[in-house]
C-alpha cells in the first residue's frame, strides 16, 4: 500500500552493525515490513523499500529511542500545519509493537519536534495520516483514529468497535461535526465528532474496502481506494459510482485525492496524476512527460492555480493548474525520497518525506528538518 512506502530513502550508515541499508523504492501495496527489509521488487515491477522507517527521538518519552534537538523521525508519512503548529504523523513499526514513531508536533514552525505516543493515548504509534481543525486533532494510525481536543496533548482512540471499518486507518478528512475516514475496511463516516462511525462498503458501490484517501465538498464525497478507483457519492456517503482507467484515470491504484469545485485531483499509482474539470465524470493525466518526478504520485493539494503532487520522484509544482510541472528533490533541499504527504499555506510548503520539509518560498527551496542519526529498530514482522 502506499502507506507501505514510507521506508527510510537514503543510504544510512549504522555504525554498530556496520550495514548500510539501501535500495529504496515504491513497494507493492501488499509488501511486508519483513519483505521490504530484502530490498526485493514488488509484483509490479517497483522496487521495494529496503527497510523501515527509522525510530522516533525526543520530545515526550518515547521508548523507542534517544532524544534530539530535532526529534523526527526519518520518514513522514502525512503532515498539517496550523499557524506555526507543525504535526507530523510518522509511520515504520509493525502494527501494536509499539515500534512506530509516534505524532510529532512543532509550535515553533517545524524547527524542534515533540513527540506523542501511545502512551498519550494513540491507538498505535505507527500512524498514515492526519487533519487538524482548530484544537482538534485527527491521527489515522495502524489501531483505530485517535482524536484530541486539546492540539495533541492527550487522545481518545476509536476503533471497530465504535464503527469503523477497519481499526488500521490511512487517511482522515473532517467538516464540521462530520468525519470520512478511510480504512482498510471501508469508508467510515460520523456525523457525531467522530464518536460513532458507520462504514461504506463495495457493497455501496465503492471500488474497493481498501481506502488510501478521502476528501469532501458539500454532500460530494471522493474516496481513493487500493485497485478499485476513485469512488465519488453525491449524497454525503451513502452510494458511490466508481471512475476508473475508462474514465481516463492512469490507473485505478488511488492513493489520494482532493477536489476545488468540480476539478477534481487524482494521485495514482504508476499512473501519474489523473485531473478531472467535471467534478469526476472524466480524467486527464499528467505524467513524467508533464515534468512529473514520478508516475508514482502518492499525495495532492492544491492553492488556487498551483497544484502540489507527491511523487517518488520529488514534490511536482505546477503555478498552471495541473498542465505542466517541475521538480524539486533532495537538491533542493527535500528530504530523501518520496514525498508522501504534503501540504501549503501561501507561501509556505510542507513535504512529508525523510522528515519535514518545509519552503516559504513557495516551493523553490527547501528546509528539511529530520534526525540525523536514527536508531536501527530490531526487524519485526506483522
């Protein structure tokens, strides 16, 4: 899954078991954290990662390694910003081990890092996704949606047994009182704050259970999903048509999505970046021929006339609409890597990779804001 991906990038040193971990790529969506630690190739030809995210520092404590003054994790895989808050949902263990880096949250606009855990009441440490509105916070993580009121300080968790579709959420999209969530067991929708939950199935015309993304306009909804397209409800979630490579999307491996009005961004895997003017009925895609990094586009967002793409390549910035891009990578200073979340405020850029990196220059230089020695975890299997 996409969220499989979010595996440390660069070649990294451990000096105490004299390894150097490399062969970083985009993993099946059915890869293990075990089989991404071979290096192996996925079934569809994409390499795999070679290891996990690296372990969290600092901040809260946090067992699963040291402090630091700059206390990320080495892989990021989501990230929101609010003002000068900076939330980073950071992903790499296996589910329930407790292994994974935990919420790290800036209030000094991505400079130094805390990090939040399961012990603050996170349903897992090892976490995909997350939105913010106001003090309340959203964190899609491998144990259920974890929700706090108070900007993160402490969170209550919701899981199947509230309603949702599945406990391991991926993504997570809120409007009002509403919340979408997708899982891999559906699309889960309250109405309540997100108290109870209940879920959309295929059996509601969704493409598949497996959801990678969700985002809202009005009573439209759209929901990505792994294999099975872009699901679009009119009617608030209760029934989905399905749009797929007929409907002019690269492929129907849908990692995200997000909409303006009727246009509409879809970020597909292999695929590239699928861009619909009638709220989803067809699709044009852009691809590395646009000046993509990657047809491998793992997130979206859009301000106005410029459009943001996550790409395994870099993060691809188009000021026309989604016409034409190009590229900034590590040599702009990215963090190594996929950019697998990112987000922007005017002027102000941030990409979920090795880290956080962070532009306010719209997008032309990056600062990126990682731990510069992470702690190698024990490989652990799911």
């Amino acid at each position: 899954m996409k969220r499989d991906r979010v595996a440390c990038v660069a070649a990294i040193a451990v000096v105490a078991l004299s390894v150097a971990i490399a062969g970083c790529g985009s993993a099946s969506k059915t890869a293990s954290t075990s089989s991404a630690l071979a290096g192996t190739s996925s079934a569809s030809g994409a390499p795999a990662k070679s290891a996990p995210p690296k372990a969290a520092t600092g901040g809260t404590a946090n067992p699963a390694g040291p402090t630091s003054s700059d206390s990320l994790v080495c892989a990021v895989a989501d990230v929101y910003a609010v003002g000068d808050t900076v939330y980073a949902a950071n992903a790499g263990g296996s589910k329930g081990s407790g292994i994974g880096a935990g919420l790290g949250i800036s209030t000094d606009g991505g400079t130094t890092f805390t990090i939040r855990t399961m012990a603050d009441g996170l349903g897992d440490n090892n976490m995909f996704g997350i939105y913010v509105v106001g003090d309340t916070v959203y964190v899609g993580t491998e144990g259920g949606l974890s929700i706090s009121t108070d900007g993160g300080a402490t969170f209550v968790n919701r899981t199947t047994a509230d309603g949702l579709g599945d406990d391991g959420v991926k993504q997570v999209y809120a409007v009002g009182d509403t919340v979408y969530v997708g899982t891999d067991g559906g699309l889960s929708i309250s109405t309540d704050g997100g108290a109870t939950f209940v879920n959309r199935t295929t059996a509601d015309g969704l493409g598949s259970n497996s959801v990678f993304g969700v985002h809202a306009v009005g009573d439209t909804v759209y929901a990505a999903t792994s294999l099975g397209g872009l699901g679009i409800s009119t009617n608030g979630g209760k029934s989905f048509v399905n749009r797929t490579t007929a409907d002019g999307l690269g492929t129907n491996d849908v990692n995200a999505v997000y909409a303006v009005g009727k246009t509409v961004y879809a970020a597909t895997d292999r695929g590239g970046l699928g861009i619909s003017t009638d709220g989803g009925k067809t699709f044009t895609t852009r691809t590395t021929g646009d000046g993509l990094g990657s047809n491998y586009v793992y997130s979206v967002y859009t301000v106005g006339d410029t459009v943001y793409a996550g790409t395994d390549g870099g993060l691809s910035i188009s000021t026309d609409g989604g016409a034409t891009f190009s590229n900034r990578t590590s040599a702009d200073g990215l963090g190594e890597g996929g950019v697998h979340g990112v987000y922007a405020v005017g002027d102000t850029v941030y990409a979920a990779s090795t880290g956080v990196s962070i532009s306010t220059d719209g997008g032309a230089t990056f600062t990126n804001h990682s731990v510069a020695q992470c702690p190698d975890p024990a490989p652990h299997h799911q």
